[in-house]
C-alpha cells in the first residue's frame, strides 16, 4: 500500500505542472485527483463482499496488480476519459489495501500496535512523495519514475506466500441494501468532513485570515500545515498502539476525540494555528481507535461490514468536506463554521461513548 500509494502522491505534484502538455484544463486536473475518493465511497462495500468470497490474500493481491497498473499507466499521455478510467480503478486499489491492511491486524497478538505499526508504514511513503516528488520527477522524468513505482509495487507480491487468506460468510444483501448509520459512522464523518476534507482545502484561507504573521509565506506554511498532517499519523500511529495496548482502545479514542472538539472551540474563537496542530496530532491518534471498533465485533462478517461502513462515512466525509469547503468559506465565516462543527462533534461524541 506504500508503494502504491507513492504513485498516486508523485501524481499531486506532477498533474498540475504539466496539465497544459497533456492537454488538460484545470478543471480536468481536479476531477481526475478526486475521482478515485468518491469511488470509495461505493466500492468499501463491495470490496467487503468480495473478501468474503475469495480471502484476504486475494484481495491483497488483487490491489498490488490494479496499483502497479495505474502507475504504469501514469507514465503515458491519456485522454481525459481513460485518465478518469484509471483514476477509478485506483480508488478500487486503495479500498482493496485499506480493508485487507485492517484486517489482516486481527492475526497480531496486540490489535493496538499492529494498527498503529500499519498506519504509519502506510503514510511513509505518500509523505516521502510529497517532500521529494518534484525533485525526483525534474531529475529522472515522469515516466521512469512511474515506470519504477509499478515495478516496486509489484515486488509486494513476494510478501504474499505466508499470508493466511480468510474469509467470512456476507449475505449480499447486506452489501447491497441501505445500513442506517450509528453515532459511531456520525462521528467518523465529521470528524473526516473537518480534517480530511475541508481543513485540507481552505487551510491556506484560514492562515491568511487569522494569523497575520504567516500572511508573507501562506503557500510555504500550507504545504507545511498539510505535510504535518501525514507527519503526525507517522510519528503518533505506533505510539498510539502503544498506549491503546495499555489503556484500551475505548479511553484513547476518547481523550484524543474531546482534543478534537476543543481545537474546534479554539478555532472558533479564532485561535487557528494551535488549533490545528492540536486537531492534526489528535486526528492521527484517532485514526488508529477507530478500526478497531469494528475488530472487536463477535463475528468476521460483523467486523467486515462495520469496517466498511466506517470507511465509507469516512470518505463520504473527505469528499464532501473537499467539495464544499471552498465555496462555504466565501459565503459563511469560517468561525461559524467551526461553531457549528464543535457543538455537532461534541454532541455526537456525547452519544458514541453512552453505547
């Protein structure tokens, strides 16, 4: 999944620089990079499904093949149509990843660690990506290095033969049919909406707005405030399992949820930058707990089906809070925004920690 996932960040600092010779608008370039988020959102479920039918390890392997063959694809001009083809099927890989990485977790003795251990693999190379991408793509060419990130994807296929491959009994039905969210999905979009989603587009807004300080360098300290996104998930994911090995999964879920709700009151009274260096460190604290809610379930085929309504509430969350967010903050003060955020989250955490 880190090997996967680098292509498709190399992507971010590739596509807007070069849309003009590949002959896209930039409106093209937005859709074709988000796309792949709002297939999640029907592909979680069926993904579920699927696992149910052929096991884990085939989903696994599954993945590696649609990764390295969208990053193939990446190192040759496309049409419009076949960009957003690949795109999809990209967005099919990541749900393919995402689900067997998780559940692959309830092999290890210590659920916690192994989750936080996975979390923050998986975010090492997307971030590497990110920092160096622009400096390896003017140095080696577009091509070769989408070329190398198919190669290296592939190579993951070695690490399959030890892999158990189960399965659970899913009813298709239930994959199908409409399943009324919980305070606990409620409370994953939310918390996706603000962090993953809106937080992510408007933060250049946000640091020009309230921190006139930072105003000379806002396109420096962006990219700075969104890389420490990803930094915090690397460095507090495996510490995360730590402490949930120690004091469940349930307290430091909590803890890290109520940090959430008072870096949103913060931001509400208009004390941005601490606010989202708390909201981004407690978000990756979050992002950890969260699984395992759906792990703990009695049955395999409950622990899949929760799983994949979490992550669809997640995406749901991420793809609509990236939709919107511009276009709310130039008709609604961002303060407000936050306002009504905080009093939402807290309430919807008030009913996820009655169960």
């Amino acid at each position: 999944m880190t090997l996967g996932g680098m292509a498709d960040a190399f992507l971010y600092a590739y596509l807007p620089l070069n849309a003009t010779t590949l002959e896209l608008n930039a409106f093209s370039v937005g859709v074709i990079l988000s796309i792949n988020k709002f297939v999640r959102v029907l592909s979680n479920r069926w993904v579920n499904a699927l696992a149910a039918v052929t096991g884990l390890k085939h989903i696994v392997s599954m993945a590696i093949c649609l990764a390295a063959l969208t990053s193939m694809s990446y190192a040759f001009e496309m049409p419009l149509w076949f960009w957003l083809l690949v795109r999809v099927v990209w967005g099919i890989s990541y749900s393919m990843f995402r689900f067997a990485s998780v559940q692959y977790v309830q092999v290890a003795p210590h659920k916690g660690e192994a989750l936080g251990i996975a979390t923050s693999i998986k975010e090492l190379g997307p971030v590497l990506a990110y920092w160096f991408g622009p400096i390896v793509l003017a140095t080696w060419g577009a091509s070769q290095v989408f070329l190398t990130s198919a190669v290296a994807t592939l190579m993951g296929m070695a690490l399959l033969h030890n892999l158990p491959n189960p399965k659970a009994k899913v009813v298709l039905k239930e994959v199908v049919r409409f399943q009324k969210p919980n305070w606990l999905d409620a409370w994953v979009f939310i918390s996706s909406f603000l962090i993953d989603g809106f937080v992510v587009v408007t933060v250049s807004i946000l640091l020009r707005s309230h921190a006139n300080f930072w105003s000379e360098h806002v396109l420096m300290n962006t990219a700075i405030f969104i890389s420490i996104r990803r930094v915090f998930q690397i460095i507090l994911a495996p510490l995360t399992g730590s402490a949930i090995r120690r004091y469940g999964h349930r307290l430091v879920f909590a803890l890290s949820s109520v940090l959430i709700c008072i870096a949103l009151g913060f931001m509400a009274g208009g004390i941005v930058v601490e606010a989202l260096v708390i909201v981004f460190a407690a978000a990756a604290v979050n992002n950890v707990c969260m699984p395992l809610f759906a792990l703990q379930r009695s049955s395999t085929r409950e622990n899949y089906n929760a799983f994949a309504k979490l992550s669809t509430a997640k995406d749901i969350g991420a793809a609509v809070g990236a939709l919107i967010g511009l276009p709310l903050v130039g008709v609604v003060e961002p303060r407000w925004i936050f306002s009504v955020l905080c009093v939402g989250s807290i309430y919807t955490l008030y009913r996820v920690l009655r169960r």
